[in-house]
C-alpha cells in the first residue's frame, strides 16, 4: 500500500518516529489521565497507518477521498455523496526549504507546512486525496494555492469577507458549486435523503465536541486541554461516526469525573482559554507550555476548536433548497479573521471565557498571520473591558522561543494567582 | 537564612536575607557551566528556604538542595524586588543580559508586562556586542557615548544589522562616539515603545545590568520627561533587584 502512495518512504519514517517521541513527552507524561484517552493515542498512534489502509479500502470500494484545509468546506456535502472528508498535514515543521521556493518567507508555519507536506512527500492524506479544497481565506492561503495548484490540482472555494446578503448569496452559489463538483467527482447523485443524512453525522460530531467543550467549564478540570485539543485535532481525520461514538463514551467519563470531582489538575489551577490561530497535528508545542506552567487549559477558541463545532446546521429543513440555505446560513457564521468587520469574534471570545470559567485568555497568533495577530489588539481591548486578563503570544512551529515562551507564559499565570 | 538567586543569561546573583535584612549579595558571571556557579555562591551558605528566579530558574531543581525551593519568574522578582525599594513604583523596567522587560504595577501587583520574545535586540547583549565594535570595554561605553554629538539615528536594532550600519557610518567619516550615541538612542526608542505598551506611569524603576549605563539613564529619562529625582528610580545595585525579590518572596512564603 505505502509503495503505491507517492510517498518519501526514508522520510516519512524519521518524521513518524520524531512524532512518536514528541507525543510521549508530551501526552503519555500526563498524569491521571482518561480511560478515553487511549482512543486518542490508538488514533494518533495509526494516523499515519491504519487510517490510511481505511482510506486505501474506501477508495478500492470505489468511494473518493477529500482532502481540505478550512472549516468552511462542507462536509455534509461531501459525506453525502459518500466521499470521505479529512484534513491534510499543516501542524509540522517539514520539508520548509523547499516550500520558501513556491511562498515567500515570511508567509505563516501553517502554509509553509502543507506546502513542504506535499513537496517532500510527506503527507499520505494529500497523497490519498482524489480531491484537494483550497479556500479564499487569508491572502497567504489564497497566493499559496495559485502555487500549489501547479504541483497538485487544488479546487478552490471563494470564502467572503464580508457578511452582507451579496456576500451570502456569494458563498451559496460556491456551495452549489462544491456540490456539483463533488457529484461529479463522486459520480453520485446528492439527494435531499443524502444531504439530511450528511447533515446529521455532521451534526452528531459537533453535538460530540459541544459535549465536550461544556464538560470543561469545571473544577477541577476534568481533561487536560492537550487531550482536548487532541480530540478537536482527530475530528479532522477520524471516520465521523467512530469518533462521535468515542467521544460520547469519553465524554461519560467525564461526567463521572465531575460527579466526584476528579481531575487532571487540582482545584483552583489557574484555567486559561486559548484562543487564535489552528493548531494542527502535531502542533502541541503551546499548550505544553502552557500546563507545564502551572495552569490549564479550558478551551480551544479556534478553527481546531469552538469555530469548527460552535454552530449546527438547522436540521428542520426537507427539500435540496431548505437544507443549502441552512447550510450556508451554518457556514455563514463562522467568525474567522479573515472577515471584515468580525466583532462577533470579540464577543464569541469573552461568552467562551466566561462559560468555562477562564482566569485568563492566551491569544495565540502564528507568526506572519496578519488576521489573528490583528485582531489580538481587538479581543485584548475586548476582554480587559471585561475585567478578563489577556497575553498575546506570536510564534510559530520552531522549538528555538520555548525558554521565552514559558517565561512569559509562567509571568502570566503569577499574575492570575 | 534566606536566599534569592537570580539566574540570568549573562550573570547570577544571589542575595541572602535574614529577617529581611540583606546579609549578603554576590554576583558571578553565568559561564557556560552555571550549576557550578550557582554552587559557588552558595559554598559555605546553608539556606533555610531558596527561590530562583532568571532565565535558569528551574536549574535549582538539580542543585541537590535539602532546603524548600522554589522558582519564580523575573518579571514577578523584578516587581517584588523594586516595590521593596521604591513601594511609589509605578513600572519597572528591566534590561538585563538578553531580555527587556516593561512592568506594569498596580498596587504592587504585576498588572501587565511586555517582553521581547526571541531576538536580544536592543538588550544588554546588544550593548556588549556593539562595544566590542568599538574596542571599548562594556563598563565605559556609556561614557564614550556621551562625549557623541548630533548622533546619527541608527534605523536597525538587529545586533547584527546595527554593526553593518555602524561600519557604514564610520565608512562615512562620521565620528565614533556619535556613532556609539545613536546606537543607545536607538535602544531608548525601542525600549520606550514597550513602555508605552503597558501603560508608563512614573515613577518608573529601572533595574538589571544595563540600569548602570549613565548614557542609557539620561537618554531615558529625557525621553520619558522623568521628573527631576523622583520620575525615574535607579536602585544602587541594579543588577542585584531579580535576586532580592526573589529572596524577598522567599520571606513572605
């Protein structure tokens, strides 16, 4: 199977075995740690392995794998034409040099890394794809994809940036376009039974991570939010229905924890909402430092996060119509920085920071992305009105700032105390 | 006995108190072999508690201590440390060997701060690298700088940038302790940018090594228009602040 896969074998094996070490130190360290968790690592452990035999037998089977980038692709759509929709390699440094030959330098990590993934034949999820989705969302992605486009053929959706009702009826012409495409791709006809089904699994997984999300709000903390960001990572990769279940199942777990008030730290640890930029497999490197600094983390507000699972799809609707307008209207709610204006962002912040009952907020922004870092000087002005503290950190995928970083981080925390 | 030890990049300082008092103060470059040095300030002291603050807080773990210790960052020891000596401090600015820290006090209490991340860009580092350039040792640099006029404005605060524009500027002809001067106004500007980001209320209290610069002191306090004598607060030992705070908050448990 691997051999069929344009893979650099060599390669790919150090990068598997680099990943291994990072995630014991980072993730097998824990104390105290959910019985639910060995899902996570059994996910993580095959993600480069038996996900991909998943994938190499749906495609034997005839179905066609989707590979994106952005929260905004509809995977109702794609599930309804029984295509399978996973997230493609971004989280790690790989094969940067030869992507500063297509992107500028100083163009973000997350960029960088899809591009180097693809070059240096890293990634067997792009190398599965039968089909790549780029998006119009930041400037950095949408000159990346003119350049990745000429290595591998990448469809790309037009994502406004604004929201007005031009705007909407903008992104409701693209998700037709998307359907289209996918049917044609897929040689399937999506119906109105399809596409409700579609919406439904969707759905399920974000009812699954809303789960999740509310079960934090309390003390102590009843999973680390490394464990957290985990789970939000593998609902890009997971088969849908197996991760909803095993969710479901870890988030019971929870709910006994709670119930006697176990944790994975002590009462009264200073509880932190990240909150910015996604953080893609394996990119921990943040939220490592951050619980080593006496704290924990609460919340993920991001597209690996709250933005990917806040919003459901209206589920009343029957007819093809009713059902792409509740679509659009779902998508249509996403507050990502790329939109201007974007206050709902500000307020979606400071209603996550109170519900989970955050001492502070660590905005985290990847170096050179104009959007987040932007709007870090907004949520602070936002938040310090709200009496909740805010550190804005800036960096990227290299391990060079991690002394920095846990002194600021470590300073931050003194100050919640 | 109590002791604050304060492990910087370029230097480790230790203060040890008794009742509050300070009973000794000592200062030790950081080598490349701290662990030892640490142990050599410590020889013949035997600590009833320990805090570490400094880059190399977290090294007193593997100091084989049978005394409690614990870790506290420089910011929070900075605080502590000038509030002591100047309970009106309103922000603390500290420059020590390869960070800039600007605090914000309230009540004594760290309301916010600033620091620069993963560059030594206009910190004491700078001041020592830019004074070999000049062959002039780092304790006497400040006065060089002084005896400068019309100082030409260096637009680079990269350490290794700066050095390309002063050898361009000296290619010029233009006078080397000019030279030398825009280069400490050039950190005067960077600096008072991440003052201002957390609020500069006076008096400001400016502490670590460089706090010993009388260049940098009179381009700072003509560019935050200190008030005579009570606008900008120097501590005798600048250098010493991180380790008393720390031995300070080994005090106060």
């Amino acid at each position: 199977m691997w051999e069929k896969l344009d893979l650099d074998l060599d390669a790919h094996d150090a990068l598997l075995e680099v990943l291994g070490k990072f995630y014991g130190d980072i993730y097998m360290s824990q104390q105290n740690r959910l019985q639910g968790a060995e899902y996570l690592d059994f996910v993580l452990s095959e993600v480069h392995g038996l996900r991909i035999k998943e994938l190499q037998d749906a495609k034997a089977e005839g179905r066609k794998v989707i590979g994106t980038f952005c929260v905004f692709v509809p995977e109702e759509i794609t599930l309804a034409a029984d295509a399978v929709h996973v997230g493609l390699c971004a989280g790690a440094d790989a094969g940067t040099d030869l992507a500063e030959q297509l992107v500028p330098r100083n163009t973000c990590a997350l960029i960088k890394s899809f591009i180097g993934f693809k070059m240096a034949k890293l990634c067997p999820f792009t190398e599965s794809s039968d089909m790549i989705v780029g998006e119009t969302t930041c400037d950095g992605k949408k000159k990346a994809y003119e350049a990745f486009n000429e290595i591998t053929p990448t469809y790309i959706m037009e994502v406004p940036q604004t929201k007005t009702e031009a705007a909407r009826a903008l992104w409701k012409s693209e998700v037709l376009r998307y359907l289209a495409e996918v049917e044609k791709l897929t040689g399937k006809t999506i119906t109105p039974e399809r596409l409700k089904q579609g919406i439904k699994t969707t759905n399920a997984k974000r009812r699954a991570l809303q789960r999740l999300t509310s079960l934090r709000a309390a003390d102590p903390a009843p999973i680390s939010g490394r464990d957290a960001l985990l789970v939000n990572q593998i609902s890009f990769y997971d088969e849908p229905i197996r991760f909803t279940a095993k969710i479901n199942e870890l988030c019971d777990e929870l709910e006994s924890r709670i119930a006697v008030k176990d944790g994975i730290a002590p009462a009264k640890t200073p509880r932190l909402l990240l909150s910015g930029c996604p953080m893609a497999v394996p990119n921990w490197k943040l939220p490592y430092v951050i619980e080593s600094s006496g704290a924990v983390i609460v919340g993920e507000e991001s597209c690996i996060g709250t933005r990917n699972s806040r919003d459901l799809v209206d589920e009343s609707g029957e007819t093809m119509d009713e059902m792409i307008d509740a679509i659009v209207d779902r998508y249509m709610k996403i507050d990502c920085a790329c939109f201007t204006p974007n206050t709902e962002r500000q307020e979606n912040v400071t209603d996550l920071a109170k519900r989970m009952n955050a001492d502070g907020v660590i905005h985290y922004s990847l170096l050179f992305c104009q959007p987040y870092t932007h709007e870090a000087l907004k949520v602070d002005k936002t938040l310090q009105a709200e009496g909740i503290p805010m550190l804005s950190i800036e960096t990227d995928y290299s391990m060079e700032d991690v002394e920095q970083l846990k002194t600021r981080i470590e300073a931050f925390v003194e100050t919640l105390a | 006995v109590i002791i604050g030890l304060d492990i910087g990049s370029r230097s480790i300082e230790l203060v040890a108190m008794n009742n509050r008092e300070v009973v000794h103060a000592l200062r030790v470059p950081t080598t490349f072999d701290p662990l030892s040095q640490c142990r050599k300030l410590l020889d013949g002291l035997r600590p009833d508690i320990l805090v570490g603050t400094g880059y190399g807080r977290n090294l007193i773990q593997r100091l084989g201590l049978d005394c409690e210790h614990s870790a506290i960052t420089e910011i929070k020891a900075h605080a502590i440390g000038a509030r002591h000596l100047f309970p009106e401090a309103a922000t603390v600015l500290d420059i020590g060997g390869q960070d800039t820290k600007a605090i914000a006090l309230s009540g004594g209490r760290v309301m916010k701060f600033e620091m620069n991340d993963r560059c030594a860009a206009g910190t004491g580092k700078f001041l020592e690298y830019t004074a070999g350039v000049f062959q002039i040792p780092i304790e006497e640099f400040g006065h060089y700088a002084m005896k400068g006029n019309d100082p030409p404005v260096i637009s680079s605060i990269c350490t290794v940038f700066a050095e390309t524009e002063a050898t361009s500027l000296m290619a010029q002809g233009k006078q080397p302790e000019s030279i030398a001067l825009g280069l400490h106004k050039a950190i005067i500007k960077r600096t008072v940018n991440m003052l201002n980001r957390v609020g500069l209320n006076q008096p400001l209290v400016f502490t670590g090594g460089v706090a010993n610069n009388p260049c940098v002191l009179s381009l700072l306090a003509s560019a935050i228009k200190a008030e005579e004598g009570t606008g900008l607060l120097i501590p005798e030992n600048p250098d010493m602040v991180g380790a008393l705070g720390a031995a300070l908050h080994a005090a106060d448990g």
